[in-house]
C-alpha cells in the first residue's frame, strides 16, 4: 500500500526551518511524509524532509511528469501539494491540476512569480473595490527605456526585479541621474524582467495573510535607505474598524484578480490617504515569521495547520481568527561595515531592560563580513520576536530592545 506524503516545491532563502515544521505536523497529524522538491538541493535539505528530489521547476509540466513518476516509484501516494517557493508556483499549480488535488489555476499562477504580470491584470480588471488605486507602472528592458519610465512617472520611481523576492534588488529612485548607477545594481535580475512604479511617499505599509479560507492583517515596516527592506511586522495590525475593513475589502479583491482557491497567499498593500494600492502577490506563506506571528497572536490557530488542511481538500474556516495578544519581530542590523568579532547576550539585555523575549537569534557569527546597509531582506545580521498585550507595548519594546542590541555589537572596520 503506498504511503501519503505531502509534496513541497522548494523554499525561498533560508526558510528550510519552515520545511521542518511541515514535515513534523504532515507525520504528527496525517501519519504521512513530506517529499520536497528543489531545484538546488543542499545538505540541510536533507535533514528537514523525509525524500528530497531534485530537479528544475521548468517546463512545469515535464517536471510535475517526472515528480509523479518518481512518487510512484518509492510507493508515495501525494494527499496534498504545497507550493513554497515563488519559482515552484507554477510548477505547484499544474502538479495539483495533474493529480486532482486543491491548487491554483495554472494558467493565473504565474502572476504568483512574475509582478509584471500581475500588473497586467490589474489593469485589464473590468472594475476594482471604490478604495483600490492601482499603482502606475512600466516594464523594462534597457537603460534606456529605464530612464524614460522615471521622466514619464515624474523623476522618481521605484525600481524592481521583476521575478525576484525577498526585496532582493529594490531600490528608490529619487531622479534620472540615480538610474545609471541604480541599473548597474539590478544587473543579476535583469534577465527576469525589470518593473518602475511610482514612488509612493507618506503610506502606511501591511498584508494581508491569508490560508485555507482564514485571513489576517499584517503591520510592516521597511527601512527608509535606497534599498528597501522590511525591518519589522506585527500581528494582528493595529488598526481601526473602518481602516481594516478597507484593506480586506482589497486583499481580498487581489487575491480573486490571481488566485481563487483557498491556498496560502501573501499580498503587500499600501494604505494611501487616497486609498489603498497592491505592492505585490504571493501565492505561497508569508515570509518573515509572519506565520509564527499569527500564532503566537491567535487563539487555537496555526497557519501550517491550516495550509496542511487545506491542501487535503479539507473545508475552508472563512473569516478572521480571534485575537489574543500582539506578536512582533524586528530584525537586528549591524551597526556598521565590517567584520563581526561579538555578539551581546540578549535574554540579559531583554532581563535588564524588563522586557519578556519570547525568541532571539543570529544568523552572523563572530569573524564574518557584515554591512551596515542592509540590501535586501537577507542582510540582517539576525532578529528577535516578542508578545505583548498590545501593539503599542509590543512597537516600543522591539524598538527599545533592537537598539540596544545593535549598540553592543562589536564590528571592526578592515
């Protein structure tokens, strides 16, 4: 009799934790494995999932040939498809059509990987929500065109890979001369496809979460340099009743443009004074620990669960999970250029300033490079997560915290 696995179509950056976390819910609530895909197998791979299989995710529909054909062989039998990574949505999608399970549409996963598409069909949407406000945006493919997309937007813009995540070459562009040097920058993104949109200015950022029927609002925070990283994110947002219920409204109304299932999907929103405007679709979990967050900030809630659930073909729970305190992370910066040599003891710093830790980590060590200018969303230096009763605790305490482990980092400039 063949075995129930679920199927895991790679994983963004360093997110294998989450992968463990799959395959030890998958054993512990459905006796079954967690097979993952990947298109660049790695040792640890190894170590998060029962069967690991490598191979491109492109074609898809050679590729969900091949995983079927390799499932059977080992005598797995898939009960649910769960697509991680942005590049393994596609390849998600049609491996679902092909085996009968719950997944999106393989003709709309592609907006899930590629922001000029969904763009694309942002515009083509016969009507939006009265509080939606498409961004205006231009693809390109030169120097040239690049230039001209900043002058047609007003000297400013901003600038974007096209297929690429985790703020991975996002950048401000504050006039036409910035874009030589900002081009330059884009360079190991530019195959994928380059978008400028207009600058937005004065906007409050979040997204909207959203698994298995079940949605929640996420408050961010993005670092204000050229590069554009998110520094921080609390759930649920803070947020009036009539405020939330725009957003939703809008989430909501994203989700259904790309992707009606009931599958994992995040999307960013900005809340403008003239209303609210889609940053970008995901069709996968959040990043971030946003999905810790939620459970931490929940009451009998778990996303993964949900995400397994769903996955099955289990019913939908449609609605807003109830709250019961605010969970947040902030992600630590070096101080400065250089090279590491030490790492303050944060439980101390946290006891010492009387603030519950709920969890810290590092992702540097002592003797290696780091900058001070974070790039992207992987050039932390590591992060911390904390609960409080409120938002407004919670904000003060990672703020008061963050700052005072970046103080006691030691980096030499060499």
């Amino acid at each position: 009799m063949a075995t129930a696995c679920f199927v895991v179509i790679g994983y963004n950056n360093t997110r294998i934790y989450d992968v463990r976390t799959l395959r030890d819910l998958g054993r512990r609530l459905y006796g079954a494995k967690v097979v993952l895909v990947t298109d660049q197998v790695r040792p640890q791979d190894h170590t998060a999932a029962d069967v690991v299989l490598g191979m491109p995710f492109q074609p898809a529909e050679q590729a969900a040939e091949r995983i079927s054909g390799l499932l059977r062989g080992r005598g797995l039998r898939p009960i649910g498809i769960l697509p991680f990574a942005d590049r393994g949505v596609p390849l998600g999608a049609v491996l679902a059509h092909r085996l009968g399970l719950p997944g999106t549409d393989p003709e709309r996963a592609a907006a899930g990987l590629d922001k000029r598409r969904f763009r694309a069909i942002e515009a083509a949407a016969p009507a939006h929500p009265a509080a939606y406000a498409p961004l205006p945006s231009l693809p390109v493919d030169t120097l040239a065109e690049f230039e001209a997309a900043v002058e047609r937007l007003g000297g400013t813009a901003f600038v974007k890979p096209a297929a690429e995540g985790n703020s991975r070459g996002c950048q401000t562009v504050s006039g036409v001369a910035m874009c030589r040097e900002a081009w330059a920058a884009l360079a190991p993104y530019r195959d994928g496809g380059v978008l400028v949109e207009a600058l937005v200015r004065d906007a409050r950022e979040y997204s909207w979460d959203f698994v298995g029927g079940a949605r929640w609002l996420t408050a961010k925070q993005t670092s204000q340099d050229r590069f554009r990283a998110e520094i921080q994110q609390i759930v649920p947002a803070p947020l009036g009743p009539e405020e939330a219920a725009v957003l939703d409204r809008c989430g909501e109304h994203v989700r259904r443009l790309v992707s009606g299932g009931d599958g994992a999907f995040h999307n960013e929103l900005f809340l403008r004074e003239d209303g609210v405007s889609a940053v970008e679709t995901n069709m996968r979990p959040a990043g971030m620990r946003i999905w810790d967050l939620a459970r931490l900030a929940f009451v009998d809630f778990d996303p993964w669960r949900e995400w397994l659930h769903w996955s099955t073909g289990g019913e939908a729970r449609h609605g807003q999970p109830v709250t019961r305190a605010a969970a947040g992370i902030r992600m630590l910066r070096a101080p400065r250029d250089g090279i590491l040599c030490a790492l303050p003891d944060v439980p101390a710093l946290a006891a010492e300033l009387g603030i519950p830790l709920h969890e810290a980590a590092f992702t540097a060590s002592p003797h290696e490079r780091v900058n001070g200018d974070v790039s992207d969303n992987a050039g932390f230096v590591g992060h911390i997560m904390l609960i409080a009763d409120d938002a407004g605790t919670l904000a003060e305490r990672l703020e008061l915290l963050s700052a005072a482990v970046e103080k006691q980092m030691v980096v030499h400039a060499r």
